[in-house]
C-alpha cells in the first residue's frame, strides 16, 4: 500500500482552499444551491421546493460552477 507522503496532504489542502474561495466567489443564490445540493446532499426537486424556485431555475444555477 502506497502512503501519501506530506507533500500531496499539502496539495490537498491548497485544492480545498481554492475549491473554497471559488465557492465563495458564486454569487449568493447559486452558492446556497450549490451548497444544499452538494454538502446538503439534496435533490433539485427539494431544493426547488424549499427555496420556492422551479426545478428548471435550480439545475441552471448548479450548472454555473461547473463552468
């Protein structure tokens, strides 16, 4: 089994930063649907339905990030 040496825990760490910061740069709509979708593991259809939003409205800002 091959460890990780100290340096790819460090490239790990800079890759969640700037995953981080770019997250942050969404603007305010799209980053909490992103966020309900991926760390809230939740569907479009929830996620629409709990910020009063249509389904189509959610799966077009959740595309915005992966651009």
């Amino acid at each position: 089994m091959i460890t990780p040496g100290s340096d790819q825990y460090l490239e790990f760490d800079e890759l969640k930063h700037i995953i981080g910061l770019s997250i942050e740069s969404l603007p305010l709509k799209c980053r909490k649907i992103y966020q309900l979708s991926r760390d809230g593991e939740m569907t479009n259809s929830k996620i629409a339905a709990e910020l009063g939003i249509s389904v189509k409205t959610v799966e077009n800002q959740i595309t915005i990030p992966m651009r």
